[in-house]
C-alpha cells in the first residue's frame, strides 16, 4: 500500500516565535566556503543557538514535574514519541480563551468516525501556524486542551498528546499553568508547536518525533512526521 510522509514541523530559526520565556533561536555562519582558498576542500556549517522549547519539540516530564526523578528527556523510553496516532479537528469547539473539554474531544472522534486505543497518541489540530504565524495572534490567540482532558486521556491510556501552538495552557490568560500540572499528576506528556495537522485531521496513521539525545535537557527539537498509507 502506498504510503505518503507529512511533515507536522514548524521551521526552527531567526524568525520562530516563541513563548516570552525563551531566547529567540540564532542560526550562525561559523564555516563558509568563501573562507578557504579555491584548491581547498571547503565547507559550510552552522552555530544554532536555541530554547530547546523552541518550534516543534516534546516536553519531558522533568520539564514541569518537580518530584524527585522526573525524567529528563534523554531518560524517556522510545516508544514514548512513535507509534500510531488520532489528530482530531477542535477548532470548532473554539479559538481564544477557549479550553477543549472531554466532551467535545468524544463529539470530535465521533464525527471523524474515529475511536481511541490504549497507547495511542491524540493530536489536536487547529491549524494554528498557518493561520496566525508572524502575528501576535500566534502567541496569545489560541485555544488550549482543559485539565479534565489530560485526566480523559489518561484514562484511556493515551500515551502523549500534541498541540500546534505553544503551549496547552492558555498563557496569556494564566499563569498557574494547571495543564501543565495536569500532565504531571497523570504522567502524560505533550508535543508543543505542531504544524499542519489540517492533513492528518479526522484520521488515523503512525507518527514520529523522536528527541535529541540530550544530556541533560528537559525537552527537545523535532521533526515531527505523519506517516499515512493512501
């Protein structure tokens, strides 16, 4: 069966915008070829200066979780960011100042035809890069996923959601980042910052986005990948 690669990634670079905590990312000339003489082997490389929550990335649980041996992400078992995936289409339950709930989570797998399975992943599309990139409406225009829903899908034994904007949370309308705890009461991590998830919505398929093997960070860079069999 034919099989066709999406790319879930927001660009990582001079221009990403990223939460008002984090540096914005530098990508520096550190060897060009204009730098050897003509009868010489040359090069080009780069310095990559960046929040590691920077564009598309995966949190660890270390990231918010306090207790004692929270993992780093390096600590994190593979399995954690492959393997099959549900994207359900929320945004029209809701855009700013909006969290999904449980409720509307079940109403959008039932209109996808659609139903959870213990250890898959569940992305939430809202077309958020594309619709709002290079605006303010990026960073405080969106929706977010409800406490109670990290609570639903732990239940079910999802195993890491995603999001396509930079945080589950509303930030811009809180800062107690009750999201944020939820995950780490229920031992469910997340994907910040996916992007065109407009094409896997309403469907099921294999997902990749593996971390760097950082030591020691507490996230990480991806690139993200659907992989759907037409």
């Amino acid at each position: 069966m034919p099989r066709r690669l999406v790319d879930l990634s927001q660009p990582l670079g001079r221009q990403t915008q990223v939460h008002p905590f984090f540096n914005p990312p530098q990508i520096l000339r550190e060897l060009i070829h204009a730098d050897y003489a003509p009868e010489q082997p040359s090069f080009n490389a780069e310095l990559i200066i960046t929040s590691n929550h920077a564009a598309t990335h995966v949190d660890a649980f270390g990231h918010y979780d306090r207790s004692p041996g929270a993992e780093a992400i390096g600590e994190m078992p593979l399995e954690t960011f492959c393997g099959p995936a549900v994207c359900i289409d929320v945004r029209e339950y809701g855009g700013k100042g909006h969290l999904v709930t449980p409720s509307e989570v079940e109403d959008a797998l039932r209109k996808a035809g659609l139903a959870l399975e213990s250890e898959d992943m569940l992305l939430f599309c809202t077309d958020h890069y594309n619709r709002t990139a290079g605006t303010p409406a990026f960073l405080d225009g969106f929706s977010g996923v409800a406490p109670e829903t990290v609570s639903w899908m732990a239940e079910r034994g999802v195993k890491i959601f995603g999001v396509e904007t930079i945080s589950p949370d509303l930030v811009y309308e809180y800062d107690d980042y009750r999201t944020h705890r939820a995950c780490a009461q229920q031992r469910v991590t997340h994907y910040e910052n996916l992007n065109n998830l407009a094409e896997v919505a309403g469907r099921r398929f294999d997902f990749y986005g593996f971390p760097l093997r950082l030591e020691v960070a507490y996230g990480s860079p991806v690139r993200a990948v659907g992989v759907i069999e037409e």
